[in-house]
C-alpha cells in the first residue's frame, strides 16, 4: 500500500490486514511506555488546509507512538494564507526531506492531485478532502463495530452480514461516502436515512439502499449500527430542510427514538456531535454509543496506516 487516499482503493485482504495491525497497535496503547521504534527515523508531516482537532491530534498521537518526528503545518498563518500553491508548499516541505504526508485539503481530490503529481516521492494520506472522503475515519468506524461485534476474537474476519444505518446529512459527508464503500468491502448491508435534500446525485448508484423515514427504518431493518451524521451547516448555503426542530423531529436520534432501537444496537457517530439535532445526550451518552471508543481506535487505525504505507509491513514487531 504506495499511499491510502480513498477506501475504494482498498481491498478486503488490505482492510482485514489494516484492522488486524491496528489490534496490535492497541495494545501498545495500552503500556505504560506507549511506544513502538518502528518509524525512527522518519519525519511525517500534517498538512492542513482546514480546521481540525479531532483528526490531526489523532494522527500527532499516533505519528509520535510510532517514534516518528513529526511536523505540524496548518495553512492559516503559513504561507498559504499569502497565496502561495499547494505544489510550491508540497516542493518547500519535499526539500526538508519528508517521509509522508497526511493531508487535510477543502478540495475534493487534493490528496489525490499531491499523491500523482511528482511533486514529493512519499507516501500519501488523505485526513480528509471536501466532500470526498475520509478513509481512515471509515477504518476506525469498521475497527470499532468489528471490536463490539466480535470481541478477542475479531481478528481475521470482516463485517459480513452487518447492517449499519446511516443517518443525516449524506450530501455533504465524506464519512458516509468512505464508509459506504469500506464496509461494502468487508461484507455489511448499509442503508441511508436522510431528506431528500441531503442525498447525493446518483446516489442510486451506490451499494446501499435508501429511505427517507428513519421510524421505518429502524423498525423494518432493525439495524446493528445506526451512524448519526453532523448535519455540517459551514457546508450548506442553502435551505435544505425547514428548521432544526423538524429536522430532530424526523431524523434526530431523539430519546424516544433511542428507546425504539434494539438493545445491541451500536450508535455511533462521527464527531463532533450537535447534541440535541442529530443526537440526543441520552443517546450520546448510553452504554450502546461508542462515541469515545471511536475516538480511542482512532489512535490505534492511524498507527496502523502509517505503519503500513511507510514500512510496507503486514505484522508488527514489538520491542
């Protein structure tokens, strides 16, 4: 695995491997000396274009557990922000000798145009790009449905036969876009909830199948996993449903809602959350949520990209 820009690109083989070193990772997690040598020597630098705090920290963590040098760009009081390209910030950071680049870019494509341009021979990941995708948070959803699913015992196995639900804002997410084509790799049944407004064009032609009432389809699919999007409003310059009230109202995890759910069912959501509109704090905070956990895989999914685009390794060897 050259680069790690977009879950299409993954193979179930690759995902299951994926997965499986970050099981070992989170068990370096969990030392007391939380480190492994395996990146010494190797500087990795997080390029972000947008805001984050959830993903880049995430990444520094996992950069530095890995005993990598790490580098922290953030295009607001750089360059960028004088006009300058994202190929001569790309050749300025080449010249200082990196060994990979995670990428967060408002662009949809950017991690893609940087990863075939030439313009730095390293490894690519894409944290993030427009409304395009978001592979490594799609990973470490899969990670932590395969963990509560399957417990010890989860290594070596996908997610077939699972159905996750997703639920909100699908337009404008590339959480739902990488998932969908992750989690129809490892074998799960994904189904989308959302307004009309707030589905793609030719979202017909994806692998998932479609509602637009969410008590249906909770009570019809009886679904393992609901995932609650944030219903991203720096996106939308448009009206896309009445007023936040009738959008809980009808697509909200709302505590009655919550109720109506089969007790195994896992809520997940990708963060950050808008408590009270796609989710209830009751939801939010129930031992069915793995909001927190996802948080904490994230870690161990990272360290496990990294780990194999810049070692090329399929086992970890622990020191």
């Amino acid at each position: 695995m050259k680069h790690l820009l977009s879950t299409r690109d993954v193979s179930r083989d690759e995902a299951i491997q994926l997965l499986d070193i970050a099981e070992d990772m989170s068990t370096v997690n969990e030392r007391e000396v939380k480190k492994l040598p395996a990146l010494r020597g190797k500087t990795v630098v997080n390029l972000f274009f947008e805001d984050s705090t959830r993903t880049r920290i995430s990444f520094e963590a996992a950069e530095k557990r890995l005993s990598a040098d790490v580098i922290n760009f953030a295009a607001k009081g750089s360059s960028v922000s004088k006009g300058e390209s994202l190929k001569d910030t790309t050749q300025t950071l080449a010249a200082m000798g990196i060994d990979a680049v995670v990428i967060r870019h408002g662009a949809s494509g950017a991690p893609q145009v940087l990863a075939q341009s030439g313009w730095i021979d390293a490894p690519v990941i894409n944290a993030g790009d427009g409304t395009h995708e978001h592979p490594t948070q799609a990973l470490l959803d899969a990670f932590t449905m395969r963990k509560r699913l399957h417990g010890a015992a989860s290594r070596g196995k996908g997610l077939d036969g699972v159905k996750v639900t997703f639920v909100g804002d699908i337009l404008h997410s590339r959480v739902a876009r990488s998932n969908v084509w992750l989690l129809q790799t490892l074998g799960a049944q994904v189904q989308l909830v959302a307004p009309p407004t707030l589905l793609p064009h030719a979202v017909d032609t994806w692998p998932v199948s479609v509602s637009y009432d969410l008590d249906e389809a909770i009570a019809q699919n009886k679904p393992d996993v609901v995932m609650m999007l944030r219903i991203q409003q720096e996106r939308m310059h448009d009206a896309f449903f009445p007023n936040e009230r009738e959008y809980s109202n009808m697509w909200g995890l709302t505590q009655e809602r919550f109720f109506s759910l089969p007790a195994k069912t896992m809520v997940m959501h990708p963060g950050p959350m808008n408590r009270g509109l796609e989710i209830s704090s009751l939801a939010a905070d129930s031992p069915q949520s793995t909001v927190l956990e996802q948080v904490a895989n994230g870690v161990s999914v990272r360290m496990a990209a990294l780990y194999m685009v810049l070692t090329g390794e399929r086992e970890v060897t622990h020191d």
